[in-house]
C-alpha cells in the first residue's frame, strides 16, 4: 500500500505558501487541491492542482491530510470539518479566538482517536530554541530562576496590510499582537517553565486605537517560585524577538528568529557561565543559526507520526489548550481589559 498522503490547504496566503513549499519537497505528501477566497478574482496556477475559493470543495477530494491556514474565526470550523470527514489535520496557531473555540475542536478529536491533530507552534522547531531547551533539560546550568521575554512587531500591521485588516478586528481575531505573535512567547515560556500559578498584566490598545490589544505585559509566577516577565508588543518600530532565561549557574539569551522576512535580525543563542571569580565579566558562548529547519521539521513530524502511529509529541491539541489559557488569563487578569471586553475568567477557573 502506498504511504503517499494526499494533500489539501485551506488558505493560500503567506503562510499557506510556505507550507507548500516543504509539502512539495516532502516524498511522502502530494499537494491536489487548495482554497482561498483571493481565487475569486485572481487568475488560478496552471499546476496541476485544484484550486478553490470554498475549503468544503476540497474536503470533496480524496485527500488524508488538510492544512489549515485560515484566519481565526473560520479555523476551528475547517478543523472540525477535517476531522468529520476522516482527515488528519494540521492547523495554525492561534488555535481559534477564544478557548471556547479550542474545547469545540477537542470534542471532535475524541470522536476521531485515530486521526492526527497538530497545531503549528513552530518557535518550538527553531534550532536556537531546541538547543536552548537541552540545555534546561539536561540541567547543564542548574535550575531556572526567571526569565524575561519581549516580542514585538514594527506595527500592529506591518507588510501586507490589505490583506491582513482582519487581525485589528476583534470578531475576526479574538484578540491582537498577544494572540497573534506573543502567543509563540507565551508556547516558549510555559515549555521552559513549566504551568504558572498567579498572573498579573496589563493590556492596552492606547496606541493603535483597535479594539484589539496593541500592548500586553504580564508578570508570572509558577507554583515552585519561576518567575516570568512578557510584553507582547505592536509598538516596537522595529521587528523584535528576544528570550532571556536565568538559570542557578549561567545564562541563556536568545536573540533573534530567523522568518521569511527576515526582519527580526540574526538568531543566536548566548550560553553565560557564571564563575567564582568573574568580576561580573563571565564566559560566554554564542552560536548564530544560518538557516531556519522549523517548517520542514514540524511537517516531517507531524507526517511521521501519521505513518507510523505516533503520539502527537509537540502541538498537540491539549498544548493548544494550555497556551490558549495563558493567554486568556493574561487578558483576564487586567480587571480594566476583562470589564472592557466582557471577557469571562469563568472558564479559566
């Protein structure tokens, strides 16, 4: 029997692009169909692909696996129609607008126990931050005391701002630059860290004037005493990514990620020795990654784990859940922002 998995993309934007670059470089996938509401009016490949404007013409295809790459209001609904129809699915972050949106998904995924549901948390794939993560894990500095995060964007819309005007509109996004980039901070920080027990943030959208946050700081604590600092921000002026982790004997900084804009500067990794006698000068170690393996190695995975039965070990749906939640919170715990919204903490309870 053949392991050749057929293929569809439900959003042909940037993103959805860039997966198809590595679905096509992959041996065991082939791309036949794909939507976007852009084929409208826009003149369609001649590739020898299906091409459509609805995502529910290509689930009429025989296709394994669907690729969701679609804004947030409409992806939990192709993610569930994906798994109704018998299809492995592999959907972008942010999971959905609210958790509500996550719980739907997840009540579809127990129906279907032997499809495969993965979430694209991609940071998570960067070398830089899997170095980082053997570093923690192996305890080669000790134990983690704090960290401090800041990821930020030039504006709350940068490139492309025509067709990214859903992300300044609440009932399409849920949510701003928090739930659209520093949800990847918020992935990272509960990977190094671990569940966190008290929040505190603030949250605003005095700058931009959206009714999305243009601003998010939070200041956490996990039950066993780490301590993490985030501000999720749209007001940087220039692209900014940068993870800062304290450990008991030295220090890992990471600097940069490398994006197909290539606008958030050089990915490095500094490792920091603390010593007896450094004088405050201690030895470091710093490594520059020249290439980004994320996208191709998170759809190797994922396709891995459908050949051959695997867990989901990364980017699972309870993942999804579990960052979703903190990001929830962190809105939730600005009393201003929640009244503001109308957003419940009942359900982060």
């Amino acid at each position: 029997m053949s392991n050749i998995l057929k293929v569809g993309i439900a959003g042909y934007g940037v993103v959805g692009n860039r997966r198809r670059f590595f679905i096509d470089k992959h041996t065991d996938l082939k791309l036949v169909a794909v939507c976007d509401r852009k084929f409208v009016d826009q003149p369609i490949p001649d590739d020898n692909i299906c091409y459509y404007t609805d995502y529910r013409n290509i689930l009429d295809h025989d296709i394994d696996l669907l690729f969701v790459c679609m804004t947030n209001d409409i992806a939990p609904e192709v993610t569930v129609a994906g798994l109704n129809k018998g299809v492995h699915v592999f959907c972008e972050k942010p999971p959905g607008r609210n958790l509500d949106d996550v719980i739907r998904v997840m009540e579809s995924e127990k129906l279907k126990p032997d499809l495969k549901l993965k979430y694209g948390f991609n940071h998570r794939y960067h070398d830089s931050i899997r170095d980082a993560i053997e570093i923690v894990r192996t305890k080669q500095l000790g134990d983690v005391i704090n960290m401090r995060g800041v990821y930020g964007k030039s504006k709350l819309l940068s490139f492309d701002t025509q067709s990214s005007q859903w992300r300044t509109k609440r009932s399409f996004s849920g949510g701003g630059i928090l739930l659209d980039q520093g949800i990847h901070m918020v992935d990272m920080m509960r990977l190094f860290a671990g569940e966190f027990a008290e929040v505190y943030s603030f949250v605003s959208n005095d700058y931009w004037g959206h009714d999305v946050e243009d601003n998010a700081y939070a200041l956490m604590r996990t039950g066993d005493g780490i301590v993490a600092m985030l501000h999720s921000s749209a007001t940087e002026w220039r692209h900014r990514f940068r993870l800062e982790i304290t450990l008991a004997r030295g220090m890992i900084i990471l600097s940069g990620i490398l994006s197909g804009s290539k606008s958030y500067g050089d990915e490095t990794l500094k490792v920091v020795y603390s010593g007896k006698d450094d004088r405050g000068e201690p030895r470091e170690v710093v490594k520059c990654y020249s290439e980004d393996n994320s996208w191709r190695d998170e759809i190797n995975e994922f396709v891995d784990a459908i050949l051959n039965d695997k867990k989901i070990m990364s980017g699972s749906s309870t993942d999804a859940l579990k960052t979703m939640h903190l990001v929830f919170r962190i809105y939730c715990a600005d009393d201003n922002w929640r009244n503001k919204y109308n957003l419940s903490d009942t359900i982060l309870k």
